[in-house]
C-alpha cells in the first residue's frame, strides 16, 4: 500500500471516551503503525473540506469512535472512503469492565490502559487491510 491509511478519531469533546478514542489514533498513528496510518482530523472532514477528503476518498480507513453515534464513521463514509473500518472504545469498555476511564483533557491510568487497548484493535485492523492489499 503505498498511501497511508487514514485514521478518523472522535472528537468528543469533554467526553472520557471521545478522550480514548483520540488518545488510541494517536498510540496508532505514532507508535504502533506510523509507516501505515495517518490521523485525519474529523471537523474539516464533515465540513467537507476538499484536501481533508481527498485524503480519504477512495482508500479504506479507520473510525475510532467514542459512542453510538458513530461520528468519525459517518464522516468517512460521506467523504467516500471505499471501506469504513469501525471501532467502538465503548464496546472496547464493554470486553473490560473492570476499567473506569476518567478525565477530558488527560486520561487516569484506566483510560491510558483502555486507549492501548483500542489502539491494539486498530493495528489488527490495520494489518488485516494491509494483508488484503498485498494479496490484491
């Protein structure tokens, strides 16, 4: 794959999980697969922003979002990205209740904990589109 696949954060602002959800593109994008992926902001994405889409248009990519409303997801698949890869940090929660992620603007060590978690999820996605690529 010679582009790198965009990766679509929630932006809840002032949500614990819209925390997550950011922090995991991050743990992502510049940790687990910085030669792959590339974070894409979604406010100019839904503002259908040209450059900001074009960056999307066409590829398979990665929404991690926070809650049901599945913002980054929506984004992507408005803007045209061929292939929506969704992942929920609350359904993430949901496979670890034991963790309680606090704080908004910094995460307490559960959300840290969480964040990896998804971000791990993500990478899997990541290798499966990658793998799927090559075969092509």
């Amino acid at each position: 794959m010679k582009r790198r696949i965009p990766v679509v954060p929630c932006s809840g602002i002032g949500k614990s999980l819209g925390a997550v959800a950011r922090e995991a593109a991050f743990i992502l994008a510049e940790d687990l697969s910085p030669e792959r992926t590339k974070i894409v902001a979604l406010s100019p994405l839904v503002m259908g922003d040209p450059e900001t889409c074009v960056e999307v248009s066409g590829l398979p990519a990665i929404a991690i979002d926070g809650c049901k409303l599945e913002c980054a997801a929506k984004g992507l698949a408005a803007a045209g990205a061929c292939e929506v890869h969704k992942i929920a940090a609350f359904d993430v929660l949901r496979r670890r209740r034991g963790l309680k992620p606090e704080g908004v603007s910094e995460l307490n060590e559960d959300g840290r904990l969480l964040s990896k978690a998804v971000a791990e999820e993500a990478a899997a996605v990541v290798d499966k589109i990658v793998g799927e690529d090559e075969d092509a």
